[in-house]
C-alpha cells in the first residue's frame, strides 16, 4: 500500500542551530490493511517522516509511492501536494477547528475537499462516521466545548469520513490522560481494523506501538534501526538501543568467546552462556529482560544459575520490580508480588540461555 | 479501498495558487517598498533644480550643501532636543499614570484605561491648534484669564516657544507610551514584589528600590521607540515650529520639497531626507539592541498570578487627581475647538458670549464643496487602505511564518522596512516617484503612501497573530483535501478574525488622522479631512478648521472607543 524508498531530508543550519538530518535514507513498506507504528525518541526523524508522507513538508530525495501512484519521486521532480494525495489525519493537537461545530469539522473534507459530493450525502456521510464515534449525539456542538477524549473521536472522524487511501496518526493518545489512554488504544485499533484501512502511527511510547500495531519499525537518528513485528523486536532485539527502547532491560557487556551453537560470555556477574547470533562477536552486550531471570532459593546449582543477594526492592503493586548483587555486577529482577523477599536475602538467579540475546557493543549504528 | 476519482484542473493551475500568489506579492511589496527608497537615494546625487528621474547627473553636492550650511547644526540639535525632551516628559508621565492602575488601588482604573485609547485616536493636528487658541500670546485663552485675574502683563505662555512644542508634544505621547508601559507592568513576575513586601518594604519602597531598577531596560527600549517617532513626527513641528523658527529635520525635507513659494529642490530635500532616513535607522538599531539586552532581564513567568496592588490609603483620591488632571490638560484643547466652532469669528470663553453659539459653521462646511469632496475621498482613503493593508499583510504574514525559508523571510523584511523610514520622507519619494504619472493627484497616490507607511503595522499584527495559531490548524484542512486558498478563507482567515479587525481598525484610524501623505501629495482634487483642515486654518479660516477638527474627532472616537470598550472588558473577563 505505502512504500517509501531511500528518504532523505536535512533541515538546513540558522543562525542558532546546525543542520540537522532528520531523515537519512529511510525505506520501508506496508502492506494494505496494515497497522504499522513508527516509533522512536523524540528527534528520531519520524514526525519528520509523517510530514513528507502527508505531504506538509517537502524531502530532499527518495520516493514515496500510495497504491502503485508516486506521490514523491525527487527523480522525475514529482511532488503530489497534501490536498491532492487522499489521506487522512489526525494530528497531535487533534487541530479541531474552534470557529465549527463537530458536524461541520467532520464534513470539512467532504464540502471542501477534491470531490464533489451533494448536500445530502455529505450529510448521511457525517452522520454515519460520527455514530461510528459514538458522538452522533454531539453533532451541533462547538468544538471547545468538547473533551479531549471527544476532540479526539472529532479528528478521527474527520479523518475517516472521506474514506482516506491511508491514515496517518501522530501521536494521537499523547494528549490523554492514562485511563483514557488505555482505553482509546484497544478502541482505536480495533475501529481502523475494522474499516481495513492502512493506517500508519507514529508514538514515542513504545507500549503503545507494541499494543496497537501489526508491524512496526524502529527510529533512531534518521535511520531505521529494526522494523518487524513488536513480538520480534521485543523477543530479538537487535541492538542495545532496540532492547532498551521497546522495554526494561539488562544490558551487560562483555567478551565473547566459543562457537557453534553455544557461546560463553565473560561478564562481571560471571560467565554466561548464550546461543551464537548470525555473526560472529568478539565483544558484545548481553540483553536479558527482568522477566525472563528466574529466581531459586540459595545454593541451586544449574547452568547460567549465580549466587546473588538482594540489593533494592521497590513494591509498585502489579509489580515488585528488585535489584540482585550478582559477583560484581548486578541485575535488574521482576518479583511476584505475592513471593515474600526481604532485603540482602540470598538468592539463586537463573537466566535461561534461550532468554539471552547477544547485540553488537556498539548499539544503534548498524542498520 | 477502492481509488477515488478526483476531479482534473489544468496542470499550470495545480502549479499552486500559492506559488504565484507569493510571487505577486513579493513584486507589488518591493515596488511598494523599494520604488520610494531607490528614488530617495537616486534623488540625493541629482544635479540640483532638476527633475531626479529625468537626468544621469551624479552628484554629492547636496550632502556637502547640508554640511556646509551654518543652520545644519541646529536643524539636527534642534530635532534630537525635541525628541529627547518630549520623550522623556512623556515617558515619566506615561509611567506614572501606568504604575498608578497596573500596580496600585487607585479607583477608576477602567476609566482611566479607556480614555487612553480614546486620546490615541485624537489627531495631534487637532491637539496642536486647540493649544494655539488657548495660549498663542495675543488672545490665547489661557493668557487673557492671567491677563484679567492676576494682572500679569504680557503673556504668560507662549505656544511659539521650545518648551511648548516639547510639552505638546510630551502629553501627545503619554497614550502610546502608556500602552506599552502598563504592558510591561503587566508581563513583570509580581512575585519580585511579593518578595520585596514580605521582607518589609513600604509599598513606595518597594516601587523605587524593586518595580523601576527592573523595568528600568524595558523604558529604556520604549524611550528609543517613542524617540523614533518623535523624530519622524511631522504635524506638530509643522503648525507650533515653524511659527516658533524652530525647524527640526522633518519640517525641513517638507518645506524643501512643497516650499511656500519657489520651486521645490529635490535634490536637497531628498539629501536631508537620507540623513534624516540614516538617523532613524540608528534609532532603530539601538532599540533593537535594547530589547535583545532586555531579553536578559525578562521576568515573564506564567500567567495567572496577579499581584496584591500596593494600597493607597488617603493617598487613593489625590493620586486619581493626578491622573485626571493630565486628561483635563488633554481635554482642554478639544474643548477649546469645540467653543471656537460655535461662532462666526473667534471670541473668547465667557458666559455673555454663550447665547450667540450657533451651528452655522458646520452647516457652512458641510455645505462647502471642497469638504464634500474631502469626506469623499477620506472615505474612499480610509476604506480602502485600511482593507488593502490588512489583504497584503495577511498574506504577507502567513509566507512569513507558515511558508518559511528565504522567500518568506524577504517578504518579513520588505514589509518592516518603512519603519525606519519617515512618513515625511517616504511622502516626498512617492511624489518624486508619482508626479509624472496619471496616478499624481488622484485619491489612489495617498493610498499607495498609507499602504507603504503602514504596512509594517498590518504585518506585525498578523505575523504575531500567525505564530499563536496552531500550525496543524492548517495543515488539517490540507491534508483533508481542500485547496491552499480553501484553508485560508474558511479555517485561517475566521480564526485570525478578531486581529484583521483590529489591525484594520488601526490602519483606518492612522489613515484618517495622517497629515503627511495628503499635505505633501495634495492636489485641488485629493484633499481629504486632514488636508482640509490643514488649509482652512492657513487660510485662515479658524471657525471653520475648528468644526471640520472636532468632526474629525467625533468620527474618530465614535469608531475606536466603543471597540476599545469591548476589549477592556474582554480583557478583565480574561483576567490578562
């Protein structure tokens, strides 16, 4: 559906600032009917990269293609304006129009936009769109008169009325507080999905582009540093940088050593063994999530298994997240709430070979 | 999803409404902007008592005349006293009167506010022949009551003097000044005070030792700006200087482009012109200097705080007093032109006189041709560059802030750069420029000069409305298809409503009262009321210039009070 190739775009230096390059050759494709998340920190170049597909900012180069029509091709100096490229969006400020009402918002881009499309249409168009909202109700009313859950429903209705080719969300949630959050989370995917519109979202918060989309692809500096499903990037991280981002993680360095198969990793908490990543390692970051370390009583023996003592435990209700003394280093354990542990108890930690992953000393820079 | 049909305009038209709207704009703002200001520069090198444009003569011989000519000296002297005198006058009372309302339990506040920006729209033309009746030294009003009551011989003021012209001058800057002050007053972090006041200071010390050291960079940078226009000012030097032989720079370039008799020196007055121009622009950048050093001393916090007003005590009524008195020293000469008005010939105040005042003089003007054709063409004036300035402004505004790069940025500083030129010398450019063309005494000349001179205002206002407006606002209306002009007229232009008001509201009211652009380009055909008044008063027909004045007056306060009022009170509701 959306296929973009080799994006580049460098905001030129001002008098205060250097030239920043927010986009450094950046592709990636969805697929029709997809729900696909760009995510990263903020100045990872993905706002940047929703603006160039909506059109509202111009790249240096590269292509963007909607449904087998360029809208971008720096090589032919094609360039389709945002008015012209049938989307819709939903803006980070909802941008509700506060001089309309919700109705009037809605049928903005049926009235005013590249179709010609009757009174009466229009009207049964919004109407439907709005009870697919659930504000059918709330159609006369001005739109500050509305809550930020509600602004919310407005965009993506004015987003969705004129039946858009894709859907662009930016940060849509950001703006909620963390109830309505979750809630319009499990909502929002399932009403897109049940349109089959491809939608693309861009979130700095990784649980929500784990929780929202099918697909996902990673920001880091212009770049895109691991694209895949969130189940894959979580479970095989990449790099440092990937594992850190999409969660809680132990990140612990050391020297590899060993083929085929297993390798041992020298570390400060100990040698750990660890199945071989695609290439080979002469150094590497050890990825171990606080979930995936099983805890014993004292004094059990087992592979990857280190005597540890409790260092910290910060009790925060669904979780008990600890901290373990392990040789000279430490870790970062998930505690069952219900399991009594007292602080400088000693422990067995267990990290189970197959829940290790070996990423690059270097995090980030590979692509 | 299935592919929409959209519908198919020509190539070149989809080549962007906004492209060749901008390139339309940038070339009407330069010739508008740069058309004058080259004309000005190619005229100062002009052989003397020639046509500038009519010639490739070059040469320096009008600066070296400037500088050769013994009254240079004072010409310059005279103008920086002026401005530093009245300036400075002002700025103390302005200051007062602001620390009085923002700061202090003073009653009347609203009041007091609102007949500020009631004077802002009285003409000092007006002002400046209410205060030649009221203390001219043969039968000033003034002087006639010292003469009776106290038996003083002679004249006790005199208009013709230094010392009026810089007080006139000083309480006809009070009101501008006062805006910006009560401004600053207003931004500064009341939490400073609070300190000072809860480690022990008195209210008055606190004020001295706490309020004025830290507004002290921000009445430093309003002092500049205010100079810069006292500097530029043209209409009261004109009616009290020139009478007083005080000639400061710009009733110079006047009387050498539209002398009395003679033929007008181009040459030399557009010399005068560029010094006058390169003394301006040094105002300028000091001021810009001062804010940028201002910035540092900034002291804007979040809003919502309002400080605990010092309180007064028995001291509440007379400091109202005071404030109220500087609005009856203003009211004086209005109430002067209003009496005048009233009778056939000029008599002074009394009781005995009363039964005799009569509406004859507004009947005979309202009767006169030349005033019918002056109401028309103000109309015509006033309308039409008040809406044209507002047109280009907007659209010069939103290349500015949405448009960006180079273009937007070429645009910003066209549009600024009449600031620094003064209305006096912009007018004799646009002549020099004009007077070969149908356009030369037409209603359409002042237009293009208020557009010119004005234009710097209209973009301000818009630009700073532009950057509060939430870009995604627009870019929704794009993205949900409607074309660039589309998301202008229906989301952009109703948003910004209230400040293209206002901003036309400003325009219209500075264009009604302006004096330069019509005296300096005035035909039998383009007078307009200012000109008029001007003329009658010359003439002199001082009844008749009172009546059409006071109109000019009515007219003015009718339009701008009641939307001051609405703002004020927009304002207490906000709670800014």
């Amino acid at each position: 559906m959306l296929t973009v190739r080799n994006l580049t775009k460098t905001y030129p230096a001002r008098h205060d600032s250097a030239a920043v390059r927010a986009l450094r050759g950046v592709s990636f494709d969805i697929a029709d009917g997809d729900f696909f998340a760009l995510l990263g920190p903020s100045g990872c170049g993905k706002t940047t990269m929703l603006q160039c597909i909506a059109g509202l900012e111009v790249p240096d180069s590269g292509e963007i293609t909607m449904a087998d029509d360029a809208v971008y091709a720096s090589a032919r100096g094609l360039n389709v304006p945002a008015n012209r490229r049938q989307l819709g969006m939903v803006f980070q400020s909802y941008a509700i129009w506060p001089h309309m009402t919700v109705f009037d918002n809605v049928a903005f881009p049926l009235a005013h936009g590249a179709q010609k499309i009757g009174k009466a249409e229009i009207d049964e168009r919004v109407r439907r769109v709005l009870d697919l909202v659930k504000l059918g109700a709330f159609a006369d009313r001005l739109a500050p008169h509305l809550s930020g859950g509600q602004q919310q429903r407005v965009a993506l209705a004015r987003a969705l009325v004129h039946e858009p080719r894709l859907l662009l969300l930016d940060e849509p949630l950001s703006n909620l507080d963390a109830k309505l959050r979750d809630a319009m989370r499990i909502e929002l995917r399932q009403l897109v999905k049940s349109l089959g519109i491809t939608t693309l979202f861009v979130t700095h918060d990784q649980v929500e582009a784990m929780g929202m989309s099918d697909k996902l692809a990673l920001m880091r500096d212009g770049v895109i540093v691991q694209q895949g499903t969130p189940h894959d990037i979580y479970m095989r991280p990449e790099t440092a940088f990937a594992a850190d981002f999409m969660g809680r993680s132990n990140l612990i360095p050391g020297r590899v050593s060993g083929s085929d198969g297993m390798l041992s990793v020298e570390t400060s908490i100990g040698t750990i063994r660890c199945p071989a990543p695609a290439e080979g390692l002469p150094e590497g970051i050890l990825v171990i999530r606080p979930q995936a370390i099983r805890l014993h009583g004292p004094s059990i023996d087992g592979l990857n298994c280190f005597a540890g003592r409790v260092e910290r435990i910060s009790f925060l209700g669904d979780v008990v997240e600890g901290e373990v003394r392990v040789g000279a280093g430490s870790v970062k354990v998930v505690i069952d709430p219900y399991r009594l542990l007292a602080m400088n108890q000693e422990i067995t930690v267990e990290l189970p070979p197959e829940r290790c992953v070996l990423v690059p000393a270097e995090g980030g820079t590979t692509t | 999803m299935s592919m929409k049909t959209i519908g198919h305009s020509p190539a070149w038209l989809r080549l962007d409404q906004q492209k060749v709207v901008g390139i339309v704009l940038l070339v009407v703002i330069g010739v508008l902007v740069l058309g004058p200001i080259a004309v000005l520069l190619r005229s100062s090198v002009a052989p003397p008592n020639t046509m500038p444009l009519e010639t490739l003569g070059i040469t320096f011989g009008s600066f070296v005349a400037i500088f050769q000519h013994p009254a240079t000296p004072t010409i310059i002297g005279n103008t920086l006293l002026y401005a530093a005198g009245s300036v400075g006058f002002g700025v103390i009372i302005a200051t007062w009167i602001a620390w009085l309302t923002e700061r202090t339990d003073i009653p009347g506040k609203a009041l007091i506010r609102v007949l500020m920006f009631a004077w802002m729209a009285v003409p000092p033309l007006v002002i400046g022949f209410g205060w030649i009746l009221l203390i001219n030294p043969g039968n000033g009003v003034l002087n006639v009551l010292a003469r009776e009551l106290f038996g003083v011989q002679g004249a006790l003021f005199t208009i013709y003097s230094f010392w009026s012209l810089i007080m006139i001058t000083a309480f006809a800057v009070v009101p501008t000044a006062f805006v910006m002050i009560a401004g600053l007053l207003r931004n500064m972090d009341p939490q400073m005070e609070s300190a000072g006041k809860v480690l022990g200071g008195s209210g008055f010390a606190v004020a001295r030792r706490i309020t004025l050291p830290l507004l002290t960079p921000g009445l430093f940078s309003i002092g500049i700006y205010m100079g810069m226009a006292v500097v530029q000012a043209f209409d009261l030097p004109l009616i009290i200087g020139l009478t007083a032989k005080i000639p400061v720079m710009s009733t110079r370039v006047f009387l050498l482009s539209v002398p009395d008799n003679g033929i007008p020196d181009y040459a030399l007055s557009s010399a005068f012109g560029v010094v006058l121009l390169a003394i301006a622009l040094l105002l300028m950048w000091a001021y810009f200097r001062a804010i940028r050093s201002g910035e540092r001393f900034r002291t804007v916090t979040g809003r919502g705080f309002r400080p605990k007003p010092t309180a007064l005590g028995p001291l509440r009524w007379p400091a109202f007093g005071t404030a109220m008195l500087y609005f009856m020293i203003m009211a004086l000469p209005l109430l002067m032109l209003a009496w005048t008005s009233l009778f056939p010939f000029y008599r002074l105040p009394s009781m005995e006189s009363l039964p005799l005042a009569s509406l004859d003089n507004y009947h005979r003007v309202l009767d006169s041709a030349l005033v019918q054709r002056a109401l028309v063409n103000t109309v015509l004036l006033v309308v039409l560059s008040a809406s044209l300035v507002m047109l280009l402004s907007s659209l010069v505004a939103w290349f500015s802030v949405r448009g960006g790069g180079r273009f937007g940025r070429a645009l910003d500083v066209l549009s600024f750069a009449p600031t620094a030129v003064p209305p006096v010398v912009m007018a004799m450019a646009i002549l020099i420029l004009y007077i070969k063309t149908p356009l030369y005494g037409t209603v359409w000349v002042l237009i293009i000069g208020h557009l010119t001179i004005y234009i710097a205002f209209g973009t301000r206002t818009m630009t700073s409305a532009l950057i509060q407006l939430h870009k995604e606002l627009g870019d929704a209306a794009l993205v949900s298809g409607a074309s660039w002009a589309t998301s202008l007229r229906r989301i952009i232009l109703p948003l910004v409503w209230p400040q293209v008001a206002n901003g036309w509201l400003w325009v219209a009211a500075h264009s009604a009262r302006d004096l330069t652009i019509p005296l300096v380009l005035m035909t039998t055909n383009n007078v307009v009321i200012a000109s008029v008044v001007y003329t009658m008063w010359d003439f002199p027909d001082v009844p008749g210039a009172a009546a059409v004045s006071f109109l000019l007056v009515v007219a003015l306060l009718i339009v701008v009070v009641p939307v001051q009022l609405l703002a004020s009170r927009a304002s207490t509701r906000g709670g800014g």
